[in-house]
C-alpha cells in the first residue's frame, strides 16, 4: 500500500509542478497578456488545483504533504527545462495519467 500511495503521488507532483512553472511566469510579465496567455494560466492552473486536491483527498495527509513538497521542488527544475507549451502538457499528461491508474489502486478509508 504504502508503495502505491508514493508512486501514485508522483504523477500529481509532476502535474503541480509543470503547472506552477505557468504560474511564476504570469507573475514576472509586466504589461497586456495575451489571450493565449490567459487560457494557458486557466488551464495550467485547473490541472495543479486538481492535482493538488487529489492529492490530499485520495493519498491522505502525509503523502499529499509529500506531493506538495515534491512538486515545489520539481516546479524549480521544470522552469528552466520546459518550454511553457510543453510545461502544460506535461501537467494535464501527467494528471491524467494518475486520473487512469488511480483507479487500479486501492484507496485509503
């Protein structure tokens, strides 16, 4: 159980963290935003709220706080090496991905 719960954490860290890559980039531009822009940052940011409340209604407290963390982290790494575009790709793949194999595993209580 305890193995299902960390690997199924992954795919939510990775989906929080490409979508908060979106979310610095919305607060560092100074001036008009495209409309592009907008429905980017709409969508990115749906995909880490989603994440981040699957995470502690499905996982529990310890690993949703797990997931969290991980993501933070992961957000640093995944600024510098993803383009934005594919920063959001990776957040709705990953999140469906962990919305797919939930399901295989068991829940908590």
């Amino acid at each position: 159980m305890m193995w299902s719960g960390l690997l199924l954490s992954l795919p939510l860290s990775v989906s929080m963290a490409f979508s908060l890559t979106e979310l610095s980039f919305v607060r560092n531009v100074r001036g008009q935003q495209s409309r592009g822009d907008a429905v980017r940052t709409t969508l990115a940011m749906s995909a880490g709220l989603t994440a981040l409340g699957l995470a502690f209604s499905h996982q529990g407290p310890s690993f949703g706080a797990m997931a969290v963390v991980a993501g933070i982290a992961l957000s640093w790494l995944a600024a510098r090496l993803a383009s934005r575009t594919v920063a959001l790709a990776v957040a709705i793949v990953s999140l469906g991905f962990y919305l797919q194999f939930a399901e295989l595993a068991p829940l908590r209580p």
